[in-house]
C-alpha cells in the first residue's frame, strides 16, 4: 500500500501573499481608527480592540495547527502499529 507523504507547506509566494494581504487590512483598520472623527479615547479603545483581535487571531491559529500537528502524529503511530501486526501476522503458523 502507498501512501501520499504530507505536503511540505506552503510556497514562498503563498506565504508572501498572505504576509502582505494581512499587512495591508492591519493598515488599513490603523488608518480607519486614526482617521475616524471620534474622541482620543474612543480611538484608543478601537485600537487596543483591534490589537486584541489580531493577537486572538495569532493565538487562534497556533492552537488549531497544533491539534492538527498531534493528530496527525497519533494517526502515524497508529498506522505504523497496524504495519507491523500485519507483518508479523502468518495465518500458516501453527502454534
């Protein structure tokens, strides 16, 4: 049985496109909350709010790929004990 090897990731300009789209929506959410006619501290407020959002995001995303990471290493072992029984299994033995 073959099986696919796990991708190796993402490309260097997939990786690029998502580093600049996320700059630029960070920007612009900046430039939105400096610009928006309000008191300072209501900007402040915005900001600290947008601040908390992305590093939630960060967060976020972390957790999710290490669950996926451990997963998919208790499904290897798993598939590796499997391999092996099946290779020590003769069903012509006699005990």
């Amino acid at each position: 049985m073959t099986t696919t090897p796990p991708s190796s990731g993402p490309t260097p300009a997939f990786f690029a496109q998502a580093a600049i789209s996320f700059g630029l929506s960070l920007l612009a959410v900046a430039i939105g909350v400096a610009l928006l006619p309000v008191d300072p501290w209501i900007r402040a407020f915005l900001a600290v709010g947008m601040l908390y959002a992305v590093t939630s995001t960060f967060t976020l995303a972390k957790v999710v790929r290490d669950r996926q990471e451990d997963s998919a290493l208790a499904h290897r072992v798993d598939r590796a004990r499997v391999d092996k029984l099946i290779a020590e299994h003769d069903p012509f033995r006699v005990d």
